[in-house]
C-alpha cells in the first residue's frame, strides 16, 4: 500500500470554488491508494531452481527490469491520482504578442507604457466546477503532447515484454520440458553420495596409471594458473579447486537405497542426453530473445530521445467556449511534466545499460562455441578419462551453468562416465554377491574341476577372488569386465570360460593366466569380441573357440598368434571356416586333438592335415565332406576320427586306414552311407565303432573279423539281419541295433558274454531268447517298442541287470516270474 498526496480538481468532495475576486481556491487531499505487486509476478514467475540456468547478465537484468517496472506503475500511479493539468484563461498581454504561442513563457510579460490593459471579464454563470474540469480535460486531451500523456503507461508495456522475454526459454513447450528433466537431475547428481565417493573410487582404481594422473593433474594446474594458457571450452571450470581424492569409504559398498537411486541416475542421464543432443532449440530460443531484446532496445532509444523533450510544464490552448466562459484561449500547466522528464532521463538510462548488457550476452553467444562441451579440465582433475564431450543442447546449458556455478557441470560429469557407471555397479555387485553365497553356487565339472559359474551379471563380484580353492571359472554374458590384480589370489585356477563375455585384463592379471591358465573356453558373436590377451598364454594347453569367424580367419589374419602358444595340445574351432589356417598348422609340432565344427559350410584344401602327425583325435564335423579326406591317411599317430554329420555316401577308402595302426575309434554317424565295405576287416585295430544315422542294410560278415571291438553303434538304419558272424566279438562291451527291422536274433549273439549294453528297441523282434541268460554282465537291455508278447524268465539270470536297467512295457514286465521282477526290483 502506498500513500500519495494529491492536488484535485476533479474530486467531487474537494471544495473548488472561485471567490468574489474569481480565483479559484482548492483544499489539499491525502488519498491513500492499494497497489498489488503481485499482479506482475505472473510475467516473471518461474520455479526457484531454475535459477542455475540464469548466468549474471540475466539476473542483472532481472533487477533493471524491477526498477524499470517501478518507475513505470509510479508514473501510472501519478497519472490517476493527481490531476494531469490545470488550465486558467490566458492573461493580459501586448496586443501585438500572439498569446497562444508555443514560445509562450510562463514569465509575467514585461513592462512597457504602450501596453494596453483590458480587465478580464467572463460570463457568470454557477457551474464554475463543471467549467475549469471541462476546460482541463479538453486541453489533456488535444493540447498535451502524445508523449508526455502516455510515457508512464508506455514504460509499463515496455518493461513487462522485456520481462516476459527474458524468460519465455523457460515456459514455451518445447524447451521448459528439457530444462525441468535436466534441472532435476542436476539437483540429483549434486546431491547424490555416489558423486563424491565415485572421484575417490575411480581415481584410485588403477595404482599404475595414479601417479601418471597426478602429473597431468598438476601440469593443468600450472596452466591454468593466473596469467598462463587456458581451456577455451571449459574456462570456467578453473575456478574449482574441488580436491578429488577425498576420505575413502569403509569397504562396504553404498547402502541398497543410495546404489539403486545413483543406478536410476545413470540411466536417466544417459536417455537424456540422447535425447537433447539430437536438437538445438533451446539454443535457438536464447538467442532469439536476446536478439529481440536487442532490437527492443534500439528502438526504445531511438524514439524515447526524440521525443523526451515534449515533456513541457507550460501548455498553451484554445478551446470555443467564448459564449459559456468569455474566454477563448487559456495557459494550462502540465503538473507532472518535470517530474516526468526526470523519469524519462533516469528510464534511458536504464535501458542503455540494460541493451549494453544484452550486446554482451549476443557476443558471449555468437563469438563462442557454445553448442560443444569439452570436458578436459575435468578429465584431467578428476582422472575419469572416458568422460565424453557433448554437443547442441546439452552443451548449452551447462555452458549457462558454467556461468552459474561451475561446480555444478564438474559433479554432473561423474554420471556421464562408463567408468563411475561401472565401479557403482561393481560395489552393488559386490554387496548382493558376498563370499559366502558364491561358496554356496560352486559345483564340480566334467572336468573334475571345482567351478563357479555366474551368468549375466552386470560384472564380477570382487568376492571370487576371495574363493582360493576356486579352479574354474565359467562367465556367461557378461560384458565390460576388467579382472583386477586379485586374481592371483585364485593359485587353483587353471580353467576359464568365456560365453559372449568381453573382458579386460590388469597387467597383474595377463602376468598370472600366462603361468596359471591351462584350459580357456570363449564363444562369441563376432571375431571382433576374440580376446588379445588370450595369443599371450604361452602354458595354455586347451583351446576351445566358438563363434562366426569372417572368411578372412583363412587368410591368416585373426588367428595368427597362436603360434605362441608352445603348450597348446587340443584345439576346437566351432565356426564356419572353409580351409584350416596356415597358423594352425603352425602349432602342429605339439598339436594332438584337433576339432572342426563347422555350420554346414564346406572344408576344403585340407592337404594341411599332412602336417599335422602328432594327432591323436581328429574331428571333422559337418564340414560338407563327400569323400573321407586323404590327407587323414598320413596321420600315423591317429587314434580317434569323428566325421560326424557330413555327406558321405561311399567309404571304399576305408581300406586306408590300414596304414593307421593306432586308429582305435572311428565314428562314420549321421551320414549318408549305403553299405559297408569288406575292406573294412583290414581295421584290426578299432575298438568303436560308429555307424548309426546312416542308410545301411546289409552287414557285411567282414565286419566282425575286427574282433577288438568293444563298442558298435548300429542304430538308426535299415537293418533287417544280424550275422551269426558277431559272436566272435568276445570283447564286446556296448552293442546297439535300435531302431531298425530285425526280426530274428542269431543265437551266436549270447555268447558275447562280455555284453553289459544291449540295445534292441524298435525293432520287429517277437522272441527273445533264452540263451540271454548267458549274459549275466548284462546292466542294460533295450526291448521297448517291438512285438514281444512274453519275456523269458531266464533273464532272472542276469544278476546286474535291474529294473531300471530293463526298458520295456510295463505289462511285458508282468509277465515275468514274481521272483524275478523282485530281484530286478531290489536294489
């Protein structure tokens, strides 16, 4: 509330009334009037924390444009309340002098003898009030300049739109959003423990690089000090002499609640700055409004000097009321024409420094590069060196935060960094994943290898170093992982898998697998993801790869350090090469069990087999093959070859193998082979043999002439007879027909006494037997799905063979003797 005297005529109470003398006299009247301020605050309001994004030239402003806004509802609030001017008749002047003169002086006139004197006479009437506010009104109206009539109401207009403009940034749609996410998570960032302990955490990750970061540290200290060279995009980050290394956390890890706010942080910063660095519209609208107030400015000045001395006290006027007044032209005075002038000057003013300023924010926008945000000071501070730069948007407004507080952008930069991302996760990990409960998950493998396995966690819990009885180590999916120095706490390991997991090694750790690494499994997507650091394990002695090499594989250019494996014993490329590669050959000196699983594609030139005469085991496994490869006639030390599902029709080059004495398995499966060959005889030296999935239908006598045979897969053909020839098999252990057409068994079968394994199921046997009882070794016997309608009771004779060793119908079991199924029944 504001108090203000005023000088009416206009008031109805005021007693205004000539007297006999006809001057007017007038009472003096004090009227208090309520101006409400907070009608403006709606042009100005905005939320308080959007404050960071105003720099010093905005908040300068802000406050010009509080006392520019003062001055103008002031000068509105004169023009309402005091009268706006007050006319009286014009006096006696030389009658060669033009009263109505714009020169006109309010000086009394001077004296001269030749002047001649009229006595002002006017009519009387009782409407003097009445007369002298017409009078008034009509001279404000048509004598008094637009100018000094509407200046107060004008400053008003003015200041409320530099005041709007100012902060339209802020409410237009497209950019309040951004600037509400982004100030709430700058709060957040600021705010979180995560922020500090992360500058800790991080920048004592890697002892080895530490001294290397406080050199760097300390040299853009020096130049950055006062006088010397600077950061163009970061200038102002020199103000912060924030320390990083700060009192290190006890080891446990941040409490549950504090780790999954600063995870949500990430995230939400990460989405965020996709988002915003995809435009620059909040750009684009600062610059507009500055150029706008600009503009504003200019024109301000342009016509407010032109026009400030219109401002005038005295007013000459004529109004045609002669026939009611006598009089005809009247000398009016403006009474708030001086203190309007003064106003004016002192708004001028204002406004000069206020697009003084503005010229300023325009060069600080057109002369820096403001849509890119480096981030090397703090990089360099802090030791975080996978901070990125941003750009658009993004850039903007930290560089307007910059200007704020620059402490701000610095702590904001933590959650920007995949490092900080990844040690707050790996303290989550380590606090959910103690040592006790990863004991819990440890199993032994086929390998009788104690082994952990974790599968897709966001990294490795440092508590499995803690594990030392630990030899096996199996990862799946699990992507960005350094192994830290700790590992050589692990002595037992000797065994890592690798399954669409990226890891990275610390120089310790390279130093420990080198020694300690016996067996490295890794499966991958693409040949990028092949560890480097596996070419160095120089005692690695088993290699297992498995993944989509890209055709150059065979030129030599992946796998072109395995050469330094020297202790490399089995290799398995699961993949899909079309030649083996010269690097492989390489190694062949101390090369004995090779592996080939390809995806169908075809394997030729395999001439390099040759080379390779320490093998022991060779499989070649959906490579294409048509005929059984030469080469493998030359390996003399073989004593296992798999050519499992490939295109092989005929084997009259079986007769080869002859030359491989030690060949003691040979696995022929899932092909396409019509007979077997006679030749097959010449193998004396095979104990398994393999030739299920195949078109077979006739069984060569031949064939048992290998009488070391321990173990003959038969299966899946089209077998309709079994030759009395397969009792000289004394040593068989493992005989299976499954899935073919016999119908008789030869009774010289029985005398394979050895026979723990006897697979006849689905077949179309209606009569087993009795000699069965010959095979009283007998653990396992396949008669399910055949034409059996009893079984004989001699099979109570095979003493090992139990119920669950016996696969058949239940109601065909029923049909034994009581005593017999109760003793297949006992355990």
């Amino acid at each position: 509330m504001r108090c203000f005297t005023t000088f009416s005529l206009n008031d109805a109470v005021a007693n205004v009334v000539p007297d006999r003398q006809g001057i007017v006299h007038s009472q003096l009247n004090t009227q208090c009037i309520m101006i409400p301020m907070t009608e403006f605050r709606q042009f100005t309001e905005q939320q308080p924390a959007f404050r960071v994004l105003k720099p010093w030239w905005d908040v300068f402003t802000d406050y010009l444009s509080v006392v520019m806004l003062m001055i103008g509802v002031f000068g509105c609030t004169l023009q309402v309340m005091q009268d706006k001017i007050i006319c009286l008749p014009s006096t006696v002047l030389p009658l060669s002098v033009n009263t109505c003169s714009e020169t006109t002086s309010l000086l009394p006139p001077p004296s001269n003898n030749s002047t001649v004197l009229r006595e002002m006479k006017g009519l009387k009437t009782n409407l003097d009030l009445q007369q002298y506010s017409f009078i008034n009104q009509m001279c404000y109206e048509k004598a008094l300049h637009w100018y000094a009539k509407y200046f107060p109401y004008l400053v008003l207009i003015h200041t409320i739109i530099f005041m709007v403009c100012s902060n339209f940034w802020f409410k237009f749609p497209g950019s309040s959003s951004k600037i509400e996410h982004f100030i709430s998570m700058l709060s957040k960032c600021f705010d979180s423990p995560w922020t500090t302990r992360a500058l800790s955490e991080v920048s004592g990750e890697n002892p080895e690089e530490k001294e290397d970061i406080k050199s760097a540290t300390y040299r853009s200290n020096m130049a950055l000090s006062p006088g010397e060279g600077s950061l163009e995009k970061t200038q102002s980050l020199r103000s912060i002499p924030e320390k990083i290394v700060v009192d290190k956390p006890s080891a446990s890890a941040l409490d549950k609640k504090e780790g999954e706010q600063a995870k949500a942080l990430f995230e939400k910063v990460k989405k965020f700055r996709l988002h915003v660095e995809e435009g620059d519209i909040l750009y684009l609208m600062y610059v507009r409004q500055t150029v706008f107030k600009v503009f504003k400015f200019l024109l301000i000045i342009a016509y407010n000097s032109s026009l400030v001395n219109k401002v005038r006290s005295s007013v000459c006027c004529k109004v045609e009321i002669q026939d009611m007044t006598g009089y005809k032209e009247f000398e009016c005075n403006h009474t708030m024409a001086h203190l309007f002038s003064k106003l004016s000057y002192c708004y001028l003013c204002l406004v000069a420094v206020y697009g003084l300023t503005s010229l300023y924010t325009s060069y600080w926008l057109f002369y820096r590069s403001l849509k890119e945000y480096s981030f090397e000071y703090v990089r360099q501070e802090t030791g975080i060196n996978d901070i990125p730069d941003v750009k658009n948007d993004f850039a903007f407004m930290l560089h307007m935060i910059d200007q704020y507080d620059p402490l701000y952008s610095k702590r904001f930069a933590v959650f920007l960094s995949e490092v900080s991302e990844n040690k707050l996760k790996q303290l989550n990990l380590n606090h959910e994943w103690t040592a006790e409960k990863l004991r819990q998950r440890l199993q032994t493998n086929s390998n009788n290898r104690l082994e952990l396995q974790l599968f897709m966690l966001p990294g490795l819990p440092d508590p499995v170093f803690e594990l030392t009885e630990l030899q096996s180590l199996k990862l799946e999916i699990i992507n960005n992982v350094t192994i830290p120095a700790s590992i050589s706490q692990l002595e037992d390991l000797q065994e890592l898998s690798l399954y669409q997991s990226c890891l990275k090694l610390h120089k310790t750790a390279t130093s420990f697998l080198k020694e300690n690494l016996k067996v490295l499994r890794v499966k991958f997507d693409d040949n990028k993801e092949l560890p480097q650091w596996m070419y160095g394990l120089r005692n690695l002695e088993e290699l297992y790869l498995t993944g989509s090499l890209c055709p150059d594989v065979s030129k030599n250019i992946v796998l072109e350090s395995l050469r330094e494996m020297k202790c490399l014993k089995t290799l398995s490329l699961k993949s899909n090469l079309t030649k083996i590669p010269q690097s492989i050959v390489d190694v062949s000196s101390h090369l004995q069990r090779l592996y080939f699983h390809n995806d169908g594609s075809r394997l030729v030139m395999l001439n390099n087999l040759k080379k390779m005469t320490n093998l022991i085991e060779l499989e070649l496994v959906r490579c294409d093959l048509e005929r059984i490869p030469h080469a493998i006639f030359s390996l003399t030390n073989l004593q296992e070859l798999d050519l499992k599902e490939n295109n092989l029709r005929s084997i009259e080059e079986i007769i080869s193998f002859q030359h491989l004495r030690k060949l003691t398995c040979l696995k022929l499966w899932y092909n396409g082979i019509m007979y077997i060959p006679e030749h097959i005889k010449k193998l004396g030296s095979l104990e398994r043999l393999y030739f299920s999935h195949n078109k077979i239908e006739i069984l060569p006598s031949h064939l048992f002439l290998c009488n070391k045979l321990r173990y003959l897969d038969l299966s899946n053909n089209d077998i309709r007879f079994i030759p009395p020839e397969i009792g000289v098999l004394q040593s068989l252990l493992y005989f299976s027909v499954t899935c073919n057409k016999i119908e008789n068994l030869p009774d010289e079968l029985f005398f394979c006494k050895k026979l723990k394994t006897l697979k006849l199921g689905k077949n179309s046997l209606s009569i087993l037997s009795p000699k069965i009882s010959y095979l009283a070794l007998l653990t396992y016997l396949d008669l399910k799905c055949n034409h059996f309608e009893i079984l004989p009771q001699e099979l109570g004779c095979c003493r090992a063979l139990k119920r669950s060793g016996l696969i058949v119908e239940e109601t065909l079991f029923e049909t034994l003797p009581s005593d017999v199924r109760d003793q297949m029944k006992a355990e």
